[in-house]
C-alpha cells in the first residue's frame, strides 16, 4: 500500500488517503483478501493523527471497499466485479463531467469537445 | 472505563487570576494538545490533575478514578514532565533514577537504559551540569520507563531541538498503539500538534475556548480576507476575531461554509493555522 500526503493541498488527510487506497484496490494494486495496516500504525508512519486515519477507514468501510473484523483487522473486501465495474465507470464519468465543465466555463462548444475526445481516444490506442 | 482524563467544572482562583468552568474529556489511545499563550492557565490544569495545588470547585477523573480520593494510586500510573526539570542539584543522574525507580512497580531498567543510550544522556554527571534540554531528555526518559498509561507533559517540547522534538512526537505515536495509554501535553509550539495532536485544547485566559478533534478544527476553522467594504455589521458576528488594516481585514472563523455563503465573492478563505487561531483568540478584546 502507498499513501503520500500533501500537507499544502486543499483536500483534507483523510480524503487524500481514502482516495489513494480507492484507487489501488480498483486498479488491483491491494488485492481482495489484503491486510491493511491498523489505523493506529497508519498514523504513527504518516505521523497524523488517529482520528484523521479512522476517518478515512471508516468512509472506505461504508463504501465497501474494506471490511474491519473487529479484533483482528482490516482487509480488502471482496470486491463484487458488477459492483467494481460500475465504481470504475463512475470514475470515468466523473473525469468528463470535470472536462466538460471546464469546457463550459472557457465556451467550448461540445463538437469542439468531441473532436477533442476522438482525438485523444485514437491517440492512445 | 474509557477515559483517561474527564474534568468538569473546574475552578482555581488565584489574586488576579481565575481558571473557570474547565471542562474536557481524553480518551484512551489519543494524544491531547493543550495549548494557550503564556499565563493562559495550562500549567494550573496539570497541576490541578495530579493534585499539587487545591482546587476550589470541580470534578477531575483519572482512568475513571477522583483524581483526589486516588491520588496515589493515579500518581502512580501518570509518567509526569515538568516545565522546568527539578531534581536534586548535586546528584547524579544514576543516583536520581535509583531513588525514583522503586516508586513505580511497573519500572523498566533495560527501557530505561535505552533511552539514556539513544538520547546520549551521562548517567555519572551531576544533575545541575546538564542542558535546560538534557535535563528535559532526563525527565522524558524517566516519565518513558514505568509503562505509565497517561503521559502528562507540561512544554515537554521547549528548549528541545526539531530533531528531538520529532523523535519524541513519533514516540508518543508508538506510545498510543496500545489503545489504553493517552498523552496530554501543554505546548505554545503549535506545530507540535498540526501532525499528531487528535484533540486539541485551547484555552485563554483562564477559560476553555475549544476542546475539539484537530480534524474538526483544521476542517471547519479558516481566515476570511477581504476588503474592509465587504464588512458588514451581520457578518461580523461571525467572527471570532479580527485584524484590521487600512489595506483590508483578516477575520478568523469557526465555519467556513458558512463563510462561503455569507460573502459570495471578492474574499479570500484559507484553512487556519492552530497558531493562527492561537493568535486571533488571543486578540479577543477585539471581537466584534
């Protein structure tokens, strides 16, 4: 597991570490199954606080992507694959609903969108 | 019983001075930052928790226990750093340890001597020949070695170094992996607490400000800055305090999107600092 914290970004500790371990259980980095530290020994490497590192399990917890057995640890939960594919679709449409704000906001229209999306789509492949 | 500290209500008068209506809870397995600029009333609350001074009203629970009923029995389970080490002047650092150690049956010889070793402290030398910082490393090392469940630390950080500074807020970190054990540490250097702290309590001039999760704070509290033609008179009442210049105002409050929706454009709003908050509090006759 990797987890880097920026002290000068915007976006709260505990946000950064949800989205980080999020995102290596989607990409299947942190395999099903996996132990994760505990919070406490979270918090003693990356020198935060406790507080700071449950808040980020537990919001993890609630959107299942990891299960706490209660004196035992945290694990990876199982990720069901319908449930996987969806989580990393929304991603995908978070990203463009991004984009097209953005877009939005400098007056792109969306055929100039799409052209630019065409583009980048054949480019990577 | 799952605090390790709970005050209520608690009142110390002094000519000129009045600590008042203290109250604060610290669970097991978190790390409290006390904080307040200098004559705030910190060192009283400590010493208020371990019973060196009379109260005049109040309750004081030490893991569930009065902290006056069971005063021994507390005392004994409380690893305490002074502001100002004392010890007896001529003696050795040897001689200090031997007369202290049989006080606490949980001591720990070889942890004890551990720490001497990573911290490079002369066991031969005479007390009154060390460093203001050696003499706290000395105190740390003994308040460390009998497997104390609360740390009570009155400036444990000042006249110390960044380096060791760093080296004792990540032990206390290890110190709470045992979900039992707390710490309650006085400090005025805020960035002691910006990393670890989970609870911060401020408190001025006698009084409680806040006794709040640091998360909450770093969350909620933030700086307004903006043009002083943006002030009006209903936004000022959300101000905790503030700085005016001929050039603009900087404002501290205690919710930021509140903040947001109250002036649409043309400010600027940044999390605060606990030094920042510290600072503003601490100009409180200027409140609106």
């Amino acid at each position: 597991m990797k987890v880097i914290i920026s002290n000068s970004s915007s976006d709260p500790i505990y946000e950064q570490i949800n989205r980080q371990i999020k995102a290596q259980i989607i990409s299947g980095d942190l395999a099903e199954g996996e132990a994760l530290p505990s919070i406490r020994k979270l918090a003693q490497e990356l020198q935060i606080s406790v507080i700071t590192t449950k808040r980020a399990y537990d919001e993890l917890e609630r959107e299942g992507f990891i299960n706490t057995v209660s004196g035992k640890g945290t694990y990876v939960a199982v990720q069901n694959q319908e449930l996987l594919k969806e989580k990393k679709m929304k991603i995908v449409e978070e990203k463009l609903a991004e984009a097209v704000s953005e877009a939005k906001m400098m007056g792109i229209g969306l055929d100039y969108l799409e052209d630019m999306l065409r583009l980048l789509f054949k480019e990577d492949q | 019983m799952n605090n390790a500290v709970e005050i209520r209500g608690l009142r110390k008068e002094y000519k000129g001075f009045t600590l008042r209506d203290v109250s604060f809870t610290l669970p097991r397995g978190f790390i409290m930052g006390l904080i307040g600029p200098n004559g705030a009333g910190k060192t009283t609350v400590i010493k208020l928790i371990l019973n060196l001074i009379r109260r005049n009203a109040g309750d004081i629970k030490v893991f569930g226990l009065d902290a006056i009923k069971r005063e021994a029995e507390i005392k004994a389970r409380i690893g305490f750093v002074h502001e100002t080490p004392r010890f007896i002047e001529d003696a050795t650092l040897k001689d200090i340890k031997s007369a202290i150690a049989p006080f606490y049956a949980k001591w720990d010889e070889k942890l004890f001597g551990s720490l001497i070793e990573e911290f490079s402290l002369p066991l031969d030398k005479k007390f009154k020949k060390l460093s203001h910082g050696m003499k706290m490393k000395f105190q740390i090392a003994l308040a460390l070695s009998h497997d104390a469940d609360l740390l009570l630390m009155d400036e444990p950080t000042s006249g110390l170094d960044p380096v060791f500074r760093r080296e004792l807020l990540e032990r206390l970190s290890g110190l709470i992996q045992n979900e039992q054990k707390a710490v309650l540490f006085s400090t005025h250097i805020t960035s002691d607490l910006e990393r670890t702290a989970d609870y911060i309590t401020l408190i001025n001039d006698g009084e409680i400000v806040f006794s709040l999760p640091k998360d909450v704070i770093k969350e909620k509290w933030g700086i307004v800055k903006g043009a002083r033609e943006l002030l009006a008179e209903k936004s000022r009442s959300l101000f905790k305090g503030i700085r005016e210049t001929d050039f603009g105002f900087e404002a501290l409050i205690d919710d930021i999107p509140a903040a947001r929706k109250n002036f649409d454009s043309g400010v600027v709003i940044e999390r605060a600092s606990i030094e920042d908050i510290m600072i503003f509090m601490d100009k409180g006759g200027d409140r609106a």
